[in-house]
C-alpha cells in the first residue's frame, strides 16, 4: 500500500463525511430543532 493511496482514500473519506453533515444540516427533520435552539438567547427566565 502505497502513501499516495492511504492519502487518497483519507481524502475522499474526509469528503464524504463534509457532504454528509451539510445533509444532516439542512434537512427538513432538523428544522425546528435549529429554529429552537436559535431562539434560546432571547428566551426569558
């Protein structure tokens, strides 16, 4: 196994993974939680 090849295969593993949480991060599903979690500062006690 050459260098060149494990740095490739981490290259496009480190890909995959920032493709998939931009679609984890803006899926419908997580929405609302988002839109929740953006309004806690403004919440009063």
């Amino acid at each position: 196994m050459d260098i060149n090849l494990l740095r490739s295969i981490v290259t496009v593993v480190a890909f995959a993974l920032f493709i998939g949480i931009v679609v984890w991060a803006w899926s419908s599903r997580n929405k609302t939680r988002f839109e929740e979690a953006a309004q806690l500062p403004f919440e009063e006690d």
